[in-house]
C-alpha cells in the first residue's frame, strides 16, 4: 500500500488549500514545498478577496459570480485576516465612463449573493475625506465593497489545518525526481537528505513552477499550457488617512489600487508583464516601478517617486494559455488536467487560479479524482473555520477588547495586530504572561521571542524573512541589527 493516498506539489494557496479539504475528508495526504509555505506569488498579491471587477468587461461572468459568493464565505470562516474593505473608485471622463462603471458596480453588487457587505453609493469627493488626498479635478466617485485578506498567513492557516486532521506538511523539501508506474514513487530532497515515499495520485499545484516540474521531474511529454504573467507591487509611506482603499483607472485601460497596508504604509499595484525570466529572482524592474508611480501620481495631490519606495514585491501567475493577446486580458479562472493512463498512477495539474477562488478549486480538484478514491466525505470547507478564526464575523473588535484586558500591558493597536494575526489562537502566542519581560527578548518594538517561538514551532517558520514578511509584515519596521538579532535567536532556539 502506498503511502499516502494524495501527494500535492506546491505548498502555495492551491496547494495549501487541496491539502486541508483532501485531509479534512479522510486522506493521507503529502503536502511538498521547496522553499516556505507561501513563499512564490501566494506572498505577492494585492492582499485582496475581490471578484475582480474589472473582468467584467472581459466577459468573465461565471469567475466573477463564483469569487464573490467565496468573498463571504472566506470572510466568515476567517475574521481575524480577512476584513471588509471599501474601495473608492473616482469618475472622470476617460477610458470607463461613469455611466459604464455604475452599470459595472451594479452587477458587481447583485452576482454573488452579497448578505454581509454593504453596496455600492456615490460620493461626493470635494467634500468626503476619501477625496481630501486626490486632485482637485476628481469631484465624485463611487464607494463599493470587497475584502482584505493577509495572503501568505491565509496560506499557512490552511496548512496548520491540514496537519491537524492528519497530513503531512514538508517545507524546504524538494521533489527530485518522480517514478510513475501504478503507484508515484517520489525521490525527496531536504537540505542534501534523500527520501523516498510513494502516493496514490499526485497533484501538481507548483505555482509559476508548474512547467518545469511537468518538464524536468515529472518528464511529461509536450509543452505545458502555461503562461507566466507577472505582478509587481511598491509599499511607500501612507499617502492617506482613512481605511479606504482605492481603485484607479489608466489611461492604458489598467487599473491599480493603492491600499491601506501596516498601519503607516500604502501598497500600490499591481502590474501585468509577461514573464520569461529566473523564478527564483523575482522583483519588480525599474520600469514597473515608475508606471505604478506615476499612475498613483496623477490622482494623489502628493507625487509618489521611486525615491519614495520603502519596499517592493512581485510574483509570477502561472496561468492557463488561452490564446489571449494581452497579458491582463488572460484568464484569471483555474483550469485543472487530469493524466490517467492504463496501469499508471493518476496525475492531477493545476494552472491559474485566485486566491479568492482557492477554496473552491480545491473542491473542483477533489471531485475530478473522485471516481478514483470513491465515495468520500462531501464538501466541508465552506463553513469550517480556519484555525484562530472560531468568532463571530463581526467580532474582531471585541476580540481586541478581550485580549487588552486578558494581557493589558499590550497597547491596543498591538492587541489588534495580533488578533488579526492569530485570532482565537492569541493564547497559544502569549500564554500567561502579565508583562513583556514574560515574552522574552524582542526584536523591534513589536516583535517577541514568545511569538517567534509560537511560529517556528507551530508554523514552519525557519528564517528571518519566514517572520518577518510573510507570517507577519513586521520587516517594515525592524532594523539591520533588530534583523540580525533574531536571525541569532532563530539559530540559537533552532
């Protein structure tokens, strides 16, 4: 018997995501990822659970129904990092008239099902706030509702749930070579260590690497449908002062948004660049750089510069070749393959995909192997929260109160950064303690040993960067000696 019935390549969203619905229902499940859980482009979004707007207009109905009715499921099974966002979208004459965007917000509010967010409204923009930071020259607009999500702490929630209902989570291990015969034997790397093991079927989700692993380790013949479409983003100081984020329309017929992001800091993106270059290098280019400035600068009073930049992030969409010209204008919808010859183990490859579409790409994943496992548990993951998110969809706020008063030596604005982060969970993170001297050492002015502890033993955390930008955004903050401190700590507690 082999194994593990499920082996899944990618411990991105896709993969993170099959993971925990395939072991919710009873599999042994192999989750395998070369470098961090999220670590590739599920780290690199806009941070948004949207149902993408602006597809509309390319016709993408049925993608966009499906992502917003997710956006309220998401939002209940995980309060803590996803919230309601509003967006701010000005009018003027240009490329989308305002009779055109009204009509697209129309539909945007009555497709999927809205029940918690509230609807679209005109705005004023010469006398609300959200028009007090953009050129005089936008005079209304409209305000409509989406959310926000913490994408790579989404990622590792779904893997923390996986391994709780019984799979196997192995970050920093790499799949060298794989033998397909009744069964996939699986030759694994970690860190110069060799393994081997054997699964059932076998998923590829690997993200922008989907094509060089069919290629050179699965060794399938022909050439992948994929293309890799890059997404790049700037972080700059706050640019505003409200929660609000804004969608901007380009002359190009782009959009960007500039979004409320780390308390003190605006993220502006993103970008749509074919990609054909090293994976393992990814950052935005210089180019990408100034077009995601200037298209900010002409509707901010305030210019924003390369000079301005504090940080920069892109990843690469791996996504399914449907003949489209234009990089934007591929489709963001998942396509799944399923390779099953006589006698040889099924092979399961994933391309596109949202990250709001995630949880139901799973599903569509499991009922394209269904014939071969058989009758198993149904559908579960709509209303099963994610680990730390067991509150009321409107709870956070109290969530926040309780931990100030459990632990009320944290100031609150600490108090709801870490309820956004762990949620119901916060115990696990800071115990009994009765003051930051209980916390041990700390590296800024938020980040402590207790918490570093809490993500290296409970959620893979191996690296400074693991900490630091991905399982929470606090390298915005820290120092180069902050910074190599808890790198020490890191290989002191390791």
């Amino acid at each position: 018997m082999a194994d593990y019935d499920l082996a899944i390549i990618g411990g991105g969203i896709n993969g993170a995501g099959i993971a925990r619905d395939a072991a919710g229902r009873g599999m042994r499940v192999l989750l395998l990822e070369q470098n961090d859980l999220g670590s590739g482009t599920s780290s690199a979004s806009t941070k948004l659970i949207h149902g993408g707007l602006r597809y509309l207009e390319h016709g993408a109905f049925k993608l966009v129904r499906e992502a917003l009715a997710e956006r309220e499921r998401l939002l209940r099974i995980a309060p803590h990092i996803i919230r309601p966002q509003r967006f701010v979208l000005p009018a003027y004459p240009g490329p989308r008239s305002a009779l055109l965007l009204r009509l697209g917000l129309f539909l945007y509010d009555r497709l999927g099902g809205r029940e918690l967010l509230p609807g679209t409204r005109t705005l004023d923009l010469t006398h609300d706030a959200a028009g007090h930071s953009l050129k005089r020259r936008f005079r209304y607009g409209f305000e409509y509702s989406d959310c926000w999500v913490d994408d790579s702490r989404l990622v590792v929630l779904n893997a923390m749930d996986a391994a709780e209902r019984g799979a196997t989570i192995r970050t920093r291990t790499r799949l060298a070579r794989a033998e397909r015969e009744e069964e996939w034997r699986l030759i694994l790397n970690a860190k110069g260590h060799r393994d081997e093991v054997t699964a059932r079927v076998l998923v590829n989700a690997a993200g922008p690497w989907v094509g060089i692993v069919a290629e050179t380790v699965l060794r399938m013949p022909g050439r992948p449908p994929v293309r890799l479409v890059k997404g790049s983003h700037i972080v700059v100081r706050k640019l505003f002062d409200h929660d609000r984020g804004y969608i901007f329309q380009n002359d190009d017929r782009r959009i960007v948004f500039a979004l409320p992001f780390a308390e003190d800091f605006t993220l502006i993106g993103t970008t749509d660049r074919e990609f054909d270059d090293d994976l393992d290098a990814m950052a935005p280019s210089a180019e990408e750089v100034i077009y995601l400035c200037r298209a900010v600068s002409g509707y901010f009073r305030e210019t924003v510069g390369p000079e301005h930049v504090v940080w920069t992030l892109a990843g690469v969409r791996s996504l399914h070749d449907d003949g489209a010209g234009k990089p934007e204008n591929v489709t963001r919808d998942y396509h799944l393959t399923l390779d099953q010859g006589f006698r040889e183990a099924p092979l399961l490859t994933v391309y596109g995909g949202k990250i709001t579409t995630y949880r139901r790409l799973a599903e569509a994943a499991l009922a394209r192997l269904a014939h071969f496992f058989g009758q198993g548990q149904a559908p579960w993951t709509d209303k099963a929260p994610l680990p730390g998110g067991d509150f009321d969809v409107n709870g956070l706020e109290t969530r926040v109160a309780q931990a100030v008063r459990r632990w009320p030596f944290l100031p609150e604005a600490e108090a709801r950064r870490l309820v956004r982060a762990y949620g119901t969970r916060l115990d696990r993170v800071l115990g009994a303690a009765t003051g930051y001297d209980d916390l041990g050492p700390r590296f800024g002015d938020r980040l402590t040993a207790a918490e570093v502890r809490y993500l290296t033993a409970q959620e893979w955390a191996r690296t400074a960067d693991d900490v630091l930008w991905r399982r929470t955004k606090l390298g915005l903050r820290v120092t180069k000696d902050e910074r190599a401190a808890l790198e020490a700590f890191m290989a002191t507690a390791g």
